[in-house]
C-alpha cells in the first residue's frame, strides 16, 4: 500500500526537491509549512513536475493544536521533518526565536507522531553540530560541540530523538547531518529562492551575477588552504533529495534507527566555487575578501563511508553541475 509521508519545510530548498524525489519513488506525500522562508507558488510548481496535485497544510510548527489536527484528519506513516530556522548569525541574534522554532516545533511533531501512532521520523541535522572540529574528515562519531546557536539547535533536536526512542524503542530515527547543500532541479522550476536575504554561497554568488548584489564578499583570504579561502563539502540537493529517500525505505523496511552525514567527502574553496560558477555564466562574478566570520573552520568535509554502509547512499553530481542548474534556475530571476 502507498506509504502517506508528512514533509514539514516541504515548500524550501531541501524540502521541495525531497518532495519531487519522493513522489518519484511512490509515496503520497504532504507538505506542511507556514511559508516563513519560501515562496507560495512552490506547491504549483512541484505540480508541474509531478503531473500531480500537490497537498498542502499551511501550519506553523510551534501552533501545537494545528500540528495535532494536521495528525489527527490525516492517516501518516512517516514524517520527514525539514521545516526549521537555518540561519547561523540570526541564530545568534535570536536564540529563543531559534529554540523555538528548531526545538518546541520538533517537540510538537514528534508528540502529534506518539498521540497517532505514527512510529518513523527523518530529521534534518547540519554539519554545524560539529563546530569548529579540526580533524577531517568529520565522522559521526567526531565531537559534537557546535559554535553558533543554530548549531546547538539541531545537536538539541538529535539528542531529544535518541531519548525518545530510548524512552520508546518502536519509534525510528534517521538522523541526516548535511554538509553544504547546492544546485537544483533540471526542470529549473525549483531551486534555492529563500524569501529572507540568502546567507549561503551559491544564492548570494547568483544575486551578484544578476547585478542585485554588487560583490560577492568573501570571509578570509589568509585561511591556511591551497588558495586562503575556506574549503566546504558542497553536494547536490538531488543526491541530498535521494538520501532522504533511501533514509526513509530504510526505516520503513524495518531497518534500524541511523544517524548518517550526507555529504561527498571532498571539499571545495570557495575560490573554486566561484570559478566554477564563472565558468557557467562565462563571465567574471565580482569579489572582494572582507574579514574572516568568527567561528568559520577553514575546512569541513565529511566522511562518507557509513551513508554508503548503511543506506547505500554515495553523491552523483560535481560541482559544475551544481552551479550550471543553480544559474539555470536562477539566472533569468
Ligand atoms: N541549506 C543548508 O545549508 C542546510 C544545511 C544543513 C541542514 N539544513 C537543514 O535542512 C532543513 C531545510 O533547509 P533548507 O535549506 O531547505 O531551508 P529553507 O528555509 O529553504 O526550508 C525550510 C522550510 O521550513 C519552513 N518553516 C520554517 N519555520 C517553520 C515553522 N515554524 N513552521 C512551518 N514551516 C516552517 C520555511 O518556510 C521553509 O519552507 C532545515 O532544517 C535546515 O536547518 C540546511
């Protein structure tokens, strides 16, 4: 029988290319978001690629009486949970806006799931709940002692799941630590259009080369990389799309609760993102090196081998494809 998946942050970035993903692998899927950082049109969006209606509840996470009706007028097996605040300096600025949001709404979720019986979460954690760990690559048994309240949100959101399913060992986890989410889908319909100020590379790379933003401002020249500048693990949101995917068929199929990194286990520069993107569009993007940001690690990548053992998971897609389907998404905005 088709499995009915509950998609929280199903309308963002992440979201909507797992919602074209799932659909794709026959799950009936719902989106439940209240639009805080995505566009309306979305859902018609997914539509088209889909050929399919596409369900939304438009609900806040931490309006605990419209996560418990959404629960209780829908029959879920699942829920990918996505929706959640994602920027590092505004999380600094607004800790309990951040707790709120990141840690009462998990919380909301996963008590609607014990009051209906629905047994099987994915959760959307971040490399940020590695901080500024030095040894690379990050494992996920490297320490977890995040820099930014943003980070703390997401280790808070991994900590309160493994006691839940110590507390209640029929609930399943898979716990998903992404790296640095890029690209978009070929359709060029969905892609990465936040409706606050980007704080990402490739979004804010993509205003400058539209002319909405005059130079791309880069956190440190002097960083002890190849280049100066600080080397990420950039991966593709269709192969971040495909892990949730494979996350979820594992813990329907019975198997255990997992806590994985998604990433490719190499790293970029920055540097060498914004060659590559100039590379795309075939013309110089304007930069300029500024201060490095306090608590930026001058290298993160991740180690893959347990997303590969456990899910089978391994990443397709290069850098260039990342930026040329950014820029065909984005680049007649
Ligand atoms: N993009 C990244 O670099 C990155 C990296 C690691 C982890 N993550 C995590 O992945 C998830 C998705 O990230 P994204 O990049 O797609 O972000 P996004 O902002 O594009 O998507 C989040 C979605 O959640 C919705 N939302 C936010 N608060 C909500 C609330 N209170 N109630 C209902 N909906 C709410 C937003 O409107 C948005 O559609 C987040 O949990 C984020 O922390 C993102």
């Amino acid at each position: 029988m088709t499995k009915h998946i509950l998609l929280t942050g199903g309308a963002g970035f992440i979201g909507s290319h797992t919602y074209a993903a799932l659909v794709d692998a026959g799950y009936a899927v719902t989106i439940l978001d209240n639009f805080e950082n995505a566009r309306h049109d979305v859902p018609d969006r997914l539509s088209q690629i889909t050929g399919k209606a596409v369900p939304v509840i438009e609900a806040d996470i931490r309006d605990q009486d419209a996560i418990k009706s959404a629960f209780a007028t829908n029959d879920f097996d699942a829920v990918v949970h996505f929706a959640a605040l994602k920027s590092v300096p505004d999380s600094e600025a607004d800790p309990i806006g951040y707790y709120n949001s990141n840690c009462t709404g998990l919380i909301n979720i996963v008590d609607a799931m014990q009051a209906s019986g629905v047994k099987n979460i994915v959760f959307s954690s971040s490399a940020a709940v590695y901080g500024s760990a030095s040894q690379m690559p990050l494992t996920e048994t490297s320490p977890c002692l995040p820099d930014s309240c943003y980070g703390s949100t997401k280790l808070f959101g991994e900590e309160f799941l493994a006691r839940v399913t110590k507390a209640h060992p029929d609930v399943k986890t898979g716990i998903l630590r992404y790296f640095n989410p890029v690209g978009a889908h070929p359709s060029g319909l969905i892609g990465e259009d936040p409706s606050q100020p980007p704080g990402n590379l490739v979004p804010v790379i993509a205003r400058v080369a539209r002319g909405e933003i005059e130079a791309l401002s880069i956190f440190g020249g002097d960083y002890d990389t190849p280049d100066g500048t600080c080397i990420r693990d950039y991966i593709h949101v269709l192969d971040l799309a495909r892990g949730h995917v494979l996350s979820l068929d594992a813990l329907l199929n019975q198997k255990e609760s997992h806590l994985v990194n998604l990433g490719t286990g190499r790293g970029n520069s920055v540097r060498e993102v914004l060659n590559t993107y100039s590379e795309v569009i075939n013309r110089e993007i304007p930069n300029r090196i500024v201060d490095r940001r306090p608590g930026d690690p001058p290298v993160s990548y991740a180690a893959t081998d347990r997303a590969s053992e456990v899910l089978g998971f391994e990443a397709k897609h290069g850098l260039r494809d990342m930026c040329e389907s950014n820029w065909k998404f984005s680049g007649d905005k």
